[in-house]
C-alpha cells in the first residue's frame, strides 16, 4: 500500500509537471517569427490583408496567446488535439500515421543497443585495460564524436551509391505493391537496415559505457568479494550479482529514451526521407503549424515523464533496497 500510495503521489506531480510543460512550450512556439497565415498568403500573392485576417480568425490567432493556450487545453482534455494549418485534417491523425514508422525504426533500434551494447559494456569492464577494451574505447569515441548525419552521408555513399547494396532513401520500393508478402518484408528490411543501424551507432557507444562504468564500480563491492569467497563460478558472479545491480543506470537511460520511440530522429528521418514523426515535427516547425507542433511536444512530454516513472518503478524491482527506502519515506 505504501508503494502504490508513492506512486500515486508521483501521477499527480506528473499532471502538473505535464501542464507546466506545455504552457512554456505553447508561448515559446509563439515567440517565434512567422505566423501560419504568412505561409498560405506567400503561396498566393494575391491574398490580401483582410484575407489574412479572416484567416486569423478563423484559427484563433486574433486572440490574446493565453486564451488560445486555455482553448487548447479545453481540447487537449477532451483528447482533440485540432486541426492542422496546412491541410485541414485532425492532428491526431497526422501523428498517427506517422507512428507505425517511426516506432519500427526506434524500436529495431534500441532492441540493437541493447543487444550489442550491455554485452559490449560488461566485456569491456571484465577485460579491463584488455586489446579488447582499447578497440572498444576507441568504438565509443567514434560514436560519440561523429555527427549523425555525416556518418548518414558516409553510409549512403558508400552503400548505396557506390556499392548499390541498399536502397537510397524511403521505406518501400515503387514495385512494393506487386510484391509477395515475403518480398515486402523483405523490401521494408532492406529500407530499415541503414536508418536503424546509423540511429544505433551512438546510443550503442555509449550504453556500452555507462556499463563498463557501471559493472567496474560493482565488481568491488563486498557483494562480489564475498560470492567470489564462496567459491562461485565468475560467470555466476558476473551475470548473477553484478550485472542486476549494475543495470541501474541503464535503466534510467532506457527511460529517458521513451520519447525518442515516438518522436523519432529528425536528421535522420529528413536525410532518408522516411515519413515519420521526427520529418512531421520539422516540417510543421517550418510552416509554423501550431496544433500539430503542439499536438508532437505534449506527446513527447508525456512520455518523457512516464518514462521516468517506468524507471522509478524498475529501479524498485532491480534493487530492493530502493522499495525499502521509498516505503521508509512515505
């Protein structure tokens, strides 16, 4: 009853996190140069000045910024996110459409972290100052080091246009509607394979890391002396004892990762031009498009701080002493 009673306490200073989140980010966009009325008025230089005013209107820009900030929270609630400036459809239905490709890509990719980088973290940290280790350090800081969208134009040059290997850009060849149902998952493979691989690159390096770090710091514990003492295999030492304690800061990196499932990357999603959420947010920034750039930011902010929360919930089940101590508190 305790832990759910803390948990409780924590949703509701979520909410109020949440709003004060999308109250500054709603005057900010405002802040910024441009109207939407100015994108559909230089389309067609005919559009006069009542024109533009009518169109004010008719989007609510005439009224005072916390006005349109209290009519869109009055929507939001009501899970209506509005309509979008350049087109006229529901926001909602924007975003998700956009949501299926943005998610496989996301998704492929931090299941390739994971599995490349806690492995890659924990070996280094065993063979310590190793030729291993070395060739790895050097990995993390060429992942640190290297912007992503160079190592983007690396890759396509280098895989698509010279070698021929993988298709440039997109998610679909102009033939996928012909195909079997194994060639088009096949086709949405080979699409995936760079803009996954190149989204990985950096969170592998450094995942790997924060868990060498990590499992370095544990592997002195008393903990570790006294499994050792007992005649345990290293292996069991390792996987058993060490690597459940040292997988606290993984999780709080996995947590403020959420967002990123659903938001996407925009560099990469722009460089490969794959429709999904990240290109959506540029290109409403560009056309000043309020609605559906409020409609990306209150979902990245909610999942910024459920995030948080999952982590705060797996810290619990990782490491007991965290549930005592949270109980203790309340």
């Amino acid at each position: 009853m305790r832990m759910l009673k803390y948990f409780l306490q924590k949703t509701a200073g979520l909410v109020t996190v949440f709003f004060g989140i999308t109250l500054i980010s709603f005057f900010v966009i405002h802040l910024a140069p441009g109207k939407p009325t100015d994108i559909a008025a230089s389309m067609n230089p005919k559009v006069s000045y009542e024109a533009r005013e009518k169109l004010e209107k008719i989007y609510g820009l005439d009224k005072p910024v916390h006005q349109q900030y209290i009519a869109w929270v009055c929507r939001f609630i009501t899970f209506d996110f509005g309509r979008s400036y350049l087109d006229n459809r529901p926001v909602s239905a924007k975003i998700f459409e956009r949501i299926p490709v943005t998610l496989l890509i996301s998704v492929s990719a931090m299941l390739l972290v994971l599995g490349i980088g806690i492995p890659l973290g924990v070996l280094s940290a065993v063979k310590r100052n190793s030729p291993m280790d070395r060739i790895s350090t050097i990995f993390v800081f060429t992942g640190f080091s290297a912007p992503e969208f160079w190592v983007a134009l690396l890759a396509m040059s280098a895989f698509c246009i010279t070698l021929g290997w993988l298709p440039v850009s997109g998610i679909k060849s102009l033939d996928f509607e012909y195909l079997s149902a194994g060639g088009k998952i096949a086709d949405v493979a080979r699409h995936m394979i760079l803009p996954v691989s190149i989204t990985a690159f950096g969170s592998i390096a450094g995942i790997s890391r924060y868990m060498r770090s990590s499992v370095i710091g544990i592997m002195g514990s008393d903990f570790i002396r006294t499994a050792r003492a007992k005649g345990l295999k290293e292996g069991d030492v390792i996987f058993k004892h060490a690597l459940k304690n040292a997988l606290l800061p993984v999780i709080t990196i996995l947590g403020l990762s959420v967002p990123g499932l659903i938001g996407g990357s925009v560099i990469i999603e722009s460089i490969f031009a794959i429709p999904g959420m990240g290109r959506l947010f540029y290109d409403s920034v560009m056309a000043r498009d309020y609605p559906t750039i409020m409609g990306i930011l209150s979902i990245g902010a909610l999942l910024t701080l459920l995030g948080n929360l999952l982590a705060d919930a797996a810290y619990s089940a990782v490491d007991p002493r965290i549930r005592t101590e949270k109980a203790d508190e309340r």
